[in-house]
C-alpha cells in the first residue's frame, strides 16, 4: 500500500437518541436540573462502519457510563478512508447528558487540568444551548442559559462565549432587551485590560460596537451613544453611517425640546442612565419605584421618589448617572428636558 495515502476519519451518519438515565427511572415529566454529566469514551469503528469494543476513558458521574456505552453502539458511521480503502479506525469523543432530554454534543468537555472543571461545563452546556437553538427551542435554550449564568467561576475566554451564546438568543428569538445588555456586556468585556485578551477579533468587536450604537441611539441613550461614537471616530465606516445621527443628537442637547426613553428596573433591584439634559421626571407604567440616587462629578444625592416631581440638576454638579432603585420589572419612562 502506498504510505502516502491520504486517512480520512470515519463519518457518523446516525446517531440514537435516547434518554437520560434518572428519565429511564422517573418519566419525561422531569422537570429541568441542573445536574449534567459527561462520559468520554473511545471505540473502534470497522470498515463496515459498525462500532466496537467501546471504552469509557473518563466520566463526570458513574450513572451516565452504561447509557452512554447503550447510545455509541448505535451510532453508524462512513468508515475512514485509507486512499480509497475502508479501513477500521478508533474514535474519541465526549457524550454530554441534561436531565430535561437526552442531548448529544461533541464538546472539549475534559482538559488534563483537573481545575477546569468549571469552563468544562460551560463548554457542555453551550454545545447543547446551541442545539437548542437549532431546533427553535426557545425554552429549554433559555433554561440552558440560566445554568451558564448561575456557574461562578469562569474564565475570561468563557464568559465571552456565554455573551455571544445569550446574544444569539437574543436575536434568534427576539429579545431587545436581552440583545441591548449582550452587546453592553461585550463591548465592556473587549475593553477590559485582561491580560491583553480579546478574545474576538477587530471584525467582530467593530460590529459588536456599531450595533450598540445603533441601540444607544434608538434608545435615546444620547451620553453613552455619544461617548462610543468618539471611541470609533477613526473607523471610517463609522462616520459615514453615524455623523449626521450625531449632529442630531447635538443639536437636541443644546434645544428645548425634551427627550424620553423607557426604563426598566432589572432583577437586581435598580436600573442606570446618564442624564442628557438638567432636568428629569419619571413617570411609572408598571411596577413601585423606590428612591432615585444621582452620581455626578462633584455631587452624591439619593432621595425619595415623587411620581409628579421634576427634578433639577445644578450645572455645577457636572455629569450625572441615575440610578433608581425599586420593584423588579417596573417599567417607566424617563423625561428630560
């Protein structure tokens, strides 16, 4: 046989679907848990595509082993290729497990650093929030998200990854305010000084940064929209589609004409906005607003809120962040003027 013929690995084209283990025992009933697992195996694939002598090399919990080994010995495969002779190979790959419904990813599940475990998760789970969103299960890829976010300890590298994954489902599913905090939390994550890590190359951070923009603009965000714009002055395509928006936007700072935007009080409790102008109210559509806290450049003030108040701010205070404190979900919106 010639030595320099080209291998080409063995192709799966099937894959069984089956269930979790605790579904084997409990029903599809199961509501979502965060308990997970993973089993890395290694099995050899014949020249007829069949599988063989399956091995589990690692696994994250004892109870997923014998389902996994039951699920690789249904998997069919385009046997590998040694020049254009079938040929038996051996395969490696991790099966990652949820409780809600078997789903099956290839994922770098396992690192030789036993301290990774956490990032290995992640990597877990956002193979099968991918999956999820594929399939258009809006749900279950929200459920997945949830888990991501309640693991504390992640690296940089993944914690940028979860933002991307929440910005797809964003747009995927049609979440704006979902979308607006992504692409605050990735521009915020690609200016950090981190090691000097990116993570995302100039491409992707440039279109991250226009798109937030855009948003900052449509939200009437003017302060925020401002200062972004002057941070991408230099990138050419950014002043033909922004500048005439910017002089708008500085023509409104110096008019009378008043301007408002809608607020929404997060699950922490509060929500934030730089003041564009001197003056505010705020008017409720939902929800009980609490106190209002303005951080300025040589002012601190938090006081009671008045639902029929307008507020001033002396020029001598300088620039303003507000802060107003209250319900979870209550929804308003801001008048400046």
């Amino acid at each position: 046989m010639n030595a320099e013929a080209e291998f080409v690995p063995a192709k799966r084209i099937y894959k069984s679907q089956g269930l979790h283990p605790d579904l084997v025992r409990r029903s599809s009933r199961v509501s979502f848990s965060y308990d997970s697992g993973a089993v890395e195996v290694a099995y050899m694939v014949n020249k007829n595509g069949q599988v063989s002598d399956v091995r589990v090399l690692k696994s994250t919990q004892e109870k997923f082993e014998k389902h996994a080994i039951e699920l690789v010995r249904n998997y069919t495969f385009d046997p590998a290729q040694l020049g254009s002779i079938p040929t038996s190979s051996i395969v490696r790959e991790t099966i990652v497990f949820l409780l809600d419904r078997s789903k099956i990813a290839n994922t770098n599940w396992f690192h030789s650093n036993d301290g990774d475990s956490q990032d290995d998760r992640v990597s877990g789970l956002l193979a099968v929030f991918h999956e999820y969103v594929s399939d258009q299960d809006q749900a279950q890829a929200e459920t997945v998200l949830v888990s991501m976010r309640n693991i504390r300890s992640r690296s940089f590298d993944r914690l940028v990854q979860m933002e991307l994954a929440q910005l797809l489902f964003s747009e995927v599913f049609n979440e704006p305010q979902l979308r607006f905090d992504s692409l605050q939390t990735l521009d915020w994550l690609q200016r950090l000084d981190y090691e000097g890590k990116k993570d995302l190359d100039a491409q992707t951070r440039l279109v991250i940064r226009v798109n937030l923009l855009t948003e900052l603009i449509n939200r009437s965000r003017y302060v925020e929209a401002i200062e972004l714009y002057e941070t991408m002055s230099k990138e050419e395509q950014v002043i033909r589609k922004f500048v005439s928006a910017v002089e708008e936007i500085q023509q409104i700072q110096k008019s009378a004409d008043p301007i408002q935007q809608t607020v929404l009080i997060s699950d922490s409790g509060d929500g934030h906005h730089r003041l564009f102008k001197r003056s505010f109210s705020v008017e409720l559509e939902s929800g009980n607003l609490d106190q209002i806290e303005l951080r300025c450049d040589t002012k601190f003030t938090r006081m009671e809120f008045e639902p029929d108040k307008m507020y001033a701010v002396p020029k001598r205070w300088g620039d303003c962040l507000l802060s107003l404190l209250g319900a979870p979900g209550t929804k308003g919106t801001l008048l400046e003027q």
